[in-house]
C-alpha cells in the first residue's frame, strides 16, 4: 500500500505569515499569551488594541496545529441546543452563553473586514444535511428554538437540500445564515500580522516549557529565554501540554483528517454547493464538508492517522466524498492532512482561571473557528478586569476527566464504534443503542 504525503490543501494557498524569530534572552510584558492559534491571537489583538504590552510564545509556527488546519467553517453558537443550555444554566446565564457564542461568526467576519485579512471570506451559511428522518426532527426543534431568539435560521426540504448541495443523500437539513467559511491558515496568519501592527510581540519556535510564579508575577521559560508578566493565558486547546498538567486532563484530543479534490471541472462544480455555503452531516462521526476558492471539495471526518498514513487509512474518507456527491468517482485526491481536536464531556468550550492573573480557554468540539475566536476575546476583557458577570460566558473550575490516561484509546475505539453504528444505519440498521452526541 502506498504511503500518503500528507500536505495541507490550505498551506499551499495561504497568504505568507509574519515572519517570527524565538524569544530570548529575559523579557518583561503586561500579558503573556501561550499559543498562537485563533484564541491566543484573538486574545492578543484585542489586549494590545487596548494598549496593553503583549508577547505570545508559540511552540510550533503560525497555524501550524489546529488553527491554521482545518475546515474553515464559520459555524454560530455550540453543540448544546439553546433550550438545553438555558435549562442546564438557568434562563440568564444559558441565554447569556447562548447570545455570546451565537455572534461569533459577526467577530470572526467582523476581524477580517477591520484588519483587511485576506481569506477568502465568504457568508453564505452553514448547513447541516440530516441523514435520517429522526435526524431532521431534532433538527426542526434546533430551528425552532433559534428562530424564538431571532436567529436567521431555517428547515430545509429534501429538495432545498439537494438544490443547495447537490448531494442527493439527505432528507432535509438545517440553513442557519449566520455562519460562512474562510481559508484558516490566512485567517490565523492575518490575526498575527493584526497582532504585530496592534503592537503586540510573537516569537515562534518558543514552547513555554515552564510555567511559574515568583512574587506576583507569572514567568515563563522557553528554551532560549524566559518572560515575565502578571497576566498569563494559556491558548493551547489540543495541544496542551504538560506545562499545565491539570488543564490537559480536562479535555481529550480526537484526530480529524481532511481529503481535497483536484479543481472540479465548471460544470460539475456548478451543482456542488452553488451558493458556497459550508455543510456538516448528522452521522455521528459526521462529515463536513466545503468547497474551497480554486473548485476543490474539502471533505474531513474524526479518525486516526499515523505520521505516515497508508492509502486504505483514507479509504473511509473517499468512500464519504462518493457516497455524498458519486459525480465525483474519477476526481482525483491531491491533499490529506489532520489534527487533533479538543473534545470535552459536556460538549461546551471551557473558561478557566486557574489561579489569580492565570487563565485559559479551550474544548471548542470541532467549532472553534469562531468560537475560539470569541473565547480569546472573552479572556482578553477578563485580563483586562471585566467582571465574571459582565463576560456572557461562565468561568467554570477545573475538572480534570477521569481515566484520562486512557483517552487516546478511548477516542480511537470510540471512532471505530460511531463508524459501526453509522454504517448499520446506512444499510437501513438499526442497533438498540442511543448515542446523544455526534463528534
Ligand atoms: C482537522 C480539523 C478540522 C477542523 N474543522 C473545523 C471547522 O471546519 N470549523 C470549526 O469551527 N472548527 C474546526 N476545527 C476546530 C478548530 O480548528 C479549533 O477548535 C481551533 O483552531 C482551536 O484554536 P486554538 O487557538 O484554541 O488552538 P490551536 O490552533 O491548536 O492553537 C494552539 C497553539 O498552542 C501551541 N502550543 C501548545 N503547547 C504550547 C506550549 N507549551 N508553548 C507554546 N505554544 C504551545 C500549539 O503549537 C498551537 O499552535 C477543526 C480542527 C481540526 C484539527
């Protein structure tokens, strides 16, 4: 079996990033941010916009993990319905939570028109194609609960589906107006350059390797240099490492993997996604999928992937592309890549503070683009002395999962199970299981 070259589809398009040098030698700042993806860059930007001095270490490169890696899908609000949030938090803050993380595509789309980032910025919407008749159900109570807060969202027929798609697999779907697509790695790459010309520093190429506190202040030691600041935030989502060990047990890190076609030839392409919205399915290992600036289809799903996959490892994420859209059979497949994201046992993204002038947000579920994007801005008003009150958006404390240890395994055998139960029901299956999630 040949092995894959795995290359990201968006690293060959993007717009080049600042470039960066490594921190050295012993710095001061009145912020310090760990991690460059979108929730340490949105953090950044919008401390240094109001005047405060702000250095981000960033292990790897600019949008070298999550950021800068996945589908580009501008998607409102978080998995938990708006009902069910506002049941679990009361009326006040579940709506509050509900108003905040519905508006992140408006940040998100608001940065790049402010900053002239150059992303290919596009809101046509979002949908979510249901795969079966329960699917469609649940997805008219979602519709429902979102029109009762104004929300510009609406209950797709098959046909609607099929027109705006072009895949005829779907029995309806969900439209919801608010969301969009960008290309990622430009979007995380103009955040940097934002940063820079807001005044803030970045050195790449630093891990933080040890997070300390010293009369007050937070200091931090990268390999060639140390910082020191009274405000840390860490902003390392999936890749949080064992600087903050108890952080790191709060969420498990599951593989996506994403598959790019080759430029669809125009009349083809006039079928697939007309209007260029983005679209996310109701397996329970859902596919989504978009299609990017030059023609190609972008197609991702959660599952495992070696540093060098084989052929048969992407086997699953082909037969997705044919089962969707079977015009495409003979289109050839010219980019794999993957990363991890951050999944959490309640489905919601975390706010933390881990100790006074330390904090931390992470566990975006696979929305991180705009949510992220709005966690960075919600830690940068609470540095900046907001009131837990005033945020919209709960500081919840840090509860590390159990048996953590074992998630690796967990997610792998989990994956392997939704794609079994996913496929019994292609076949018109049924099992005796509810599984109320979808990853
Ligand atoms: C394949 C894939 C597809 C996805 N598709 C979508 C999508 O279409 N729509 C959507 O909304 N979401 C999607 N997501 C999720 C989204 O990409 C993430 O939620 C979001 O990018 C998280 O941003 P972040 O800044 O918190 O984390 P990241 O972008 O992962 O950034 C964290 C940074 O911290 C750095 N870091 C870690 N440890 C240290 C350390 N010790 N010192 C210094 N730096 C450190 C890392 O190098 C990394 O750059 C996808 C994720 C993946 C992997």
């Amino acid at each position: 079996m040949p092995v894959l070259k795995l290359q990201s589809l968006w690293s060959v398009t993007a717009p080049p990033g600042p470039v960066c040098t490594p921190l050295s030698g012993e710095q001061r700042a009145q912020a310090v941010v760990i991690g460059a993806g979108y929730t340490g860059l949105s953090a950044a930007l919008h401390l240094a916009e109001a005047g405060r001095e702000v250095l981000v270490v960033e292990a790897a490169d600019i949008g070298e993990r999550a950021s800068g890696i996945n589908g580009g899908q501008v998607i409102p609000g978080v998995k938990p319905d708006p009902d069910l949030l506002e049941r679990l938090l009361g009326p006040y803050a579940g709506g509050r939570l509900v108003a905040t993380t519905g508006t992140g595509p408006d940040l998100v789309f608001d940065l790049i028109a402010r900053h002239g980032i150059e992303c290919e910025p596009r809101r046509a919407g979002w949908i979510q194609p249901a795969t079966s008749e329960a699917a469609l159900e649940q997805l008219g109570r979602r519709v429902e609960q979102w029109l009762r807060r104004g929300a510009p969202v609406s209950l797709l027929s098959r046909g609607e589906v099929l027109q705006l798609t072009g895949s005829a697999l779907y029995c309806g779907g969900l439209l919801d107006r608010r969301g969009g697509t960008v290309q990622p790695l430009a979007y995380v790459r103009g955040l940097a350059h934002a940063v820079l010309r807001a005044g803030g520093r970045i050195h790449t190429h630093s891990p933080a390797l040890r997070l300390g506190r010293r009369a007050g202040t937070w200091s931090i030691d990268t390999p060639q240099g140390s910082v020191s600041a009274p405000v840390v935030i860490i902003a390392t989502d999936a890749y949080t490492d064992a600087v903050n060990e108890q952080l790191r047990r709060t969420m498990v890190p599951v593989p996506s993997f994403q598959v790019a076609t080759a430029p669809i030839p125009a009349e083809l392409r006039s079928t697939i996604l007309p209007e260029g919205q983005a679209a996310s399915d109701t397996w329970h290992l859902l596919r989504y999928f978009r299609l990017d600036a030059s023609g190609r289809l972008v197609l991702g799903a959660r599952g495992t992937f070696g540093q060098s996959p084989h052929l048969r490892d992407v086997q699953y994420h082909y037969r997705a592309v044919h089962e969707i859209y079977p015009q495409l059979k003979g289109i050839a497949f010219e980019y794999h890549w993957g990363g991890m994201v951050a999944m959490t046992q309640d489905q919601l993204p975390h706010l933390h503070e881990l100790a006074p002038g330390l904090l931390a947000g992470l566990g975006y579920n696979g929305r991180g683009v705009a949510m992220a994007t709005v966690m960075g801005r919600l830690l940068a008003r609470r540095a900046l002395g907001a009131q837990v009150e005033e945020l919209g958006f709960p500081v919840s404390p840090v509860v590390p999962l159990p048996f953590h240890a074992l998630s690796g395994v967990g997610a792998r055998a989990m994956i392997q199970y939704l794609r079994f139960i996913d496929g019994v029901a292609r076949v018109g299956g049924r099992l005796r299981t509810r599984v109320p999630f979808r990853v």
